[in-house]
RNA sequence: GGCCGAUUCGUCUAUCGGUUAGGACGCCAGAUUUUCAUUCUGGAAAGAGGGGUUCGAUUCCCCUAUCGGCUACCA
C-alpha cells in the first residue's frame, strides 16, 4: 500500500506572496487535494537577515481568501504531530543532523569568512568550493585537528560545508521533466549550517523537514531544479535514499512583455497586481496591489493561475476548484514558463462576475457607494446591477458603468453636443418635457412606445431626438438602454435632468 | 563563462508520426442597437533554423540559435 501522500508549501517570510508563489501553493494544494493527502504550510525562515514581520501572517491570510486550505502546520493549529512549523524554532533538530553528517565525514567544518571568499572568487575566475579547491581553503579538512579544535572552542565563527564527491552522475527523476542528470562535479560543497545564527541554510532545513513531516511530493518552482541534486545527495547522505520524496519543478510565471521571471517592478510598471492582497512596506509606507482589492474574486484567481501552466487536454477553460482537484495532473502540467496575461486575468473575473447574482453584486456595490455618500434603495439597485453588469469586469467597474443613474450630469459631451444640439432642439426637448410630465406610468415599456410615435408623428429625427435626450439623462453618448434609465432615475428626475439641459445648452 | 531547462498564432495552449495544425484572450471587420457597451457572425495570426530517422515529421534523435533558471554563510 502506497503512503499516504503529503505536500507542503514552503515559503519564506521576506514579504508578500508572488503571485508565482501562489500558483505553486494551488499546484500542491489540488494534488494533495485529488489524493486525499495532506497538504502542509511550512515557513522557512532560515536567514535571519531577510526575515520581514507581518509576512507569514499575509501568506496565511492569501491562501484562506483564496480557499487554499490547510491541513497542518502554520496557520492551523500551533501543535500538529510535527510541530514546529517554523524553521526557526527547529535549530535543535538540525544541529543534530549536522553532527551527523559531521561525525560521518560528510560535511566539514569551514573557517573562511565571507570576505575571504570574496577575494577568491575575484581571483579565480569561475571559483568554486569544492574537492579542487577545499585543500587551499580554511577547514577541518586542511587545517590540524588541534587547530580545527581552537578555533571552534574559542568560538570563532564557522559554517558546516556538504562534502561533494566529485564525478558521479546524480540522477534526479522529475515529474513533470523526466530525468535530470547532473555530475557531481558542477556541484560546489553548499553551506549546510551557519554557526552566526545556529540555523541551517535552505537546503539542509528542506530535506530534514521533508523527511521529518513524511512529504512525500516535492512540488516546487524551476529555480530549485539545479539545486536538486544536491538535496538528493543529501537524502542519501543522511540515509534516507528511501523516504525521499518525488520530485516536480514547475515551470515559471514570465513578465508579459520581454523576458525574465515575473517580479513586483512589472506589476508597478505594467499596472496590475503580482501579489494576491494589498501589501505595505513597513519601512518605505509604499504599497504593492494585491488582486482582492483590485477588485478580483478568488475563484477567478484559482481558475486564472490554474491554467498558467496547466490544462486538462480539452477546450475547458472555465474550472471550479472541485474541477481543478478532479482533473489535475502534474503530467499535464507544462515544461515552458508561461508569460503572465493580465487582459486574460481580467477576462476571468468578468465571467465570474455574470455568475454572480445581482443581488450579491449589488451587496458589495452598496459600500462602494456609501463611501461615495450615495444611500441607494437595494431594490433599485440590484436592478441597476442587472443592466450593467455585462459591462463591467469587477465590481469597482460598476460606478463607471451607472453613475448617471445616482448623480445627474454637470457637463455634457462635446462632441455630441455640436453634432445633436440643433436650433430646434430647444423646442423639441420642452416638447418632450411636457410630454413626459403627462406620464404617469414611466416604466420604460410605456413611455419608450408613446415617446416614439410623438417622434414619429412630428415627422422629427428618431435618433436626433433621443440622442439629446440621452445626453440630457447621461452628459455621454454612453449608457443602457435609454428608457430604463428614465425608469430608474424616475419622472421627477428625468425632468429635472432635461430641464437643466435645456437650460445650459441653450446659453451657448 | 559553466551547468540545467525550455522553444506551436502577439499571449495561454491542444496535438502524444498521417489534422484544412484546434480552442481561448487580445486585435480587426460585419450584423444587431437611439448612444456606448454587450451579444452574434466572420477574419487575420503559429510549429526558431539546420541536419538526420521514417513511406511520412510540429511530434523521435543530433547540432545551432534564442530565451529562461541556477551558479551566496538567499530562499
């Protein structure tokens, strides 16, 4: 019987989530998901320098909007069988597989300090720590053990190198990109702890915990595939060649213009959000966009990252979750990197947003205008909501798309003015203003036919006529149907509105 | 520079040796409409290049090119 299979999500805590990052918490979550596993949130703050507060309580927030569940680890519950969830509450366990792999003659103790080894690599070109060089270097495998011995006791500051055998063929087996093989060789002795802070670094800390927790799919981004062989190493290092889990490195989210990985400048620069929610800097005050309140719904998210990268072979493009956890499949999961399309991000939100109900729509709509000290009947509004919708991508489109409905125009539109504003119009709207005043039935499935034959029986110009009227009710030439949003507006208004167009167009 | 990975319309992608290379976003045109938008219909638009293998390559192999990732006491 297979193991029970178990994923995690392993950010570090140096900020908002990237939007790539997300992609690869929603990968795992559907696998988990479509396996009955468990699906794990991890943090891995092992560089202390880069540890920025308020990061993984985003994270946890971003996952939860977008109905990322977890079922273990940070976010959940503080205990959970493997706690702690934190890298760096964790120190005492790494240290003891340090020592480990100390004792075993599979790692060594390094001296160098940072600028020493800046020296060598401005020296040699191509430097690299490793058997051709760790001799040259300062470490317990080229100092005495009587020195090694001082040095660590009067507590000079080390590292713990991996000991890499060279010219061995490392094979990697990738889910999605078959087998990788990579020789020993390119591979440099990695820093597996550092003394400063007594944590471990990335790759060391990965492995243990893997193991640790019983993961048993890897599921990453590209950047840690050439990293991989030397987690593998590692796993047979510590004896665990077993337990090590599969591996599947997902391609990358590329900017939508040019090349290169997609970061939080293209956002800035383009116009759109990398980040799932809002995100503040605490030191600069700048604040990077997130989708929530740019207005995006997180189904559209899901459906929209779901398919940058992924497809289930058919023409489907629209999936919900249960969709994606039903059909997902790391093989159909592609190997190129995928250029981020936000015209299509937007797309999706707009389907969303016709399935929405318009008495949901018009709930969020109400605050909206609250904020804009408009108080609108919810009735009146809903049925607003339902003229103008399709026009809209997100909800924050809506005012837009109705604001002639709650404020009457203060200008109108040139252009239109000078093609519809004719001598007799001034004559032809108090026609229509008299007209209409005698209406007391103004729902738009009355007034629209007896407006027309008065039209028609004056022998005027249908679209002369409702143009300007259209122009009184708007200020544009934009707008639904022209009837309904007398109806809306109510006769009161409607007349209000042509009265004053008569009276400032006519000055001119 | 070295290593690894990738390469189908502008973009996301389908195709698992034989197709008029399909769909979607975006774009353009037409229809509908009192306006704008929606909607509908139609259109333009792709296998990086070169060698093989094969009766036949977008598909398999090799080379080149291009792009990307990695190359930290960062993840």
């Amino acid at each position: 019987m297979d193991k029970k299979v178990r994923v995690r999500f392993a950010p570090s805590p140096t900020g908002p989530l990237h939007i790539g990052g997300v992609r690869t918490a929603l990968y795992n979550y559907l696998f988990a998901r479509q396996h009955g596993g468990d699906m794990l949130l991890r943090i891995e703050d092992t560089d202390s320098a880069r540890f920025v507060p308020g990061a993984e309580e985003y994270i946890v927030e971003a996952l939860n909007w977008l109905g990322i569940e977890i079922d273990e680890g940070i976010g959940v519950d503080a205990e959970g069988p493997h706690a702690p969830y934190r890298q760096s509450e964790r120190k005492e366990i790494y240290k003891k597989y340090v020592n480990q792999l100390l004792d075993a003659g599979l790692a060594y103790y390094a001296f160098d300090t940072p600028q020493e080894l800046d020296i060598m690599r401005g020296k040699v070109a191509n430097f690299q720590y490793d058997a051709s060089t760790r001799m040259e270097m300062q470490n317990s495998l080229s100092l005495s053990k009587s020195e090694v011995e001082e040095r660590l006791t009067s507590g000079e500051k080390y590292v713990v190198r991996i000991k890499i055998e060279p010219n061995e063929d490392i094979v990697v087996n990738d889910l999605i990109r078959g087998e990788v093989i990579i020789n020993s060789s390119i591979l440099d002795d990695k820093v597996l702890y550092k003394s400063v802070d007594e944590l471990p670094t990335y790759h060391l800390a990965n492995v243990v915990d893997d193991y640790l927790m019983e993961i048993t799919h890897v599921i990453r981004g590209e950047e840690w595939l050439p990293s991989s062989p030397l987690h593998v190493i590692l796993y047979k290092y510590l004896g665990w060649e077993k337990e090590m889990p599969q591996f599947a490195h997902l391609p990358l989210l590329l900017k939508p213009d040019g090349n290169g990985k997609l970061s939080k400048r293209d956002g800035d620069r383009l116009g759109f959000p990398v980040f799932p929610l809002d995100w503040e800097d605490a030191t600069t005050g700048t604040i990077s966009k997130g989708y929530r309140e740019a207005g995006y719904f997180p189904e559209a998210v899901i459906n929209f990252l779901a398919l940058l990268g992924w497809n289930n072979g058919t023409d489907q493009e629209m999936f919900t979750m249960q969709e994606l956890i039903e059909q997902f499949s790391l093989e159909r999961v592609s190997k190129s990197g995928a250029k981020f399309d936000y015209e299509k991000g937007k797309w999706f939100n707009h389907h969303y947003l016709q399935l929405k109900s318009n008495e949901e729509i018009a709930d969020i709509f109400q605050h909206i205008l609250v904020q804009k000290d408009i108080f609108e009947d919810f009735n009146k509004l809903t049925k607003i909501v339902g003229l103008v919708k399709e026009r809209a991508n997100f909800i924050t489109d809506l005012w837009e798309q109705s604001s002639y409905f709650f404020v009457a125009p203060e200008s109108y539109d040139e252009k239109t003015v000078k093609k519809r504003w004719k001598e007799d119009t001034p004559q032809e709207m108090t026609e229509l203003a008299t007209l209409l005043k005698g209406l007391d039935d103004f729902s738009a499935v009355n007034t629209e036919p007896i407006v027309k034959q008065w039209i028609t029986d004056n022998s005027y110009n249908m679209g002369g006529v409702l143009n300007v009227f259209r122009l009184a009710l708007v200020g544009a030439p934009k707008g639904v149907h022209l009837f309904d949003i007398a109806e809306i507006i109510g006769k009161e208004e409607t007349l209000r509105r042509l009265n004053l167009a008569i009276e400032r167009l006519s000055e001119e």
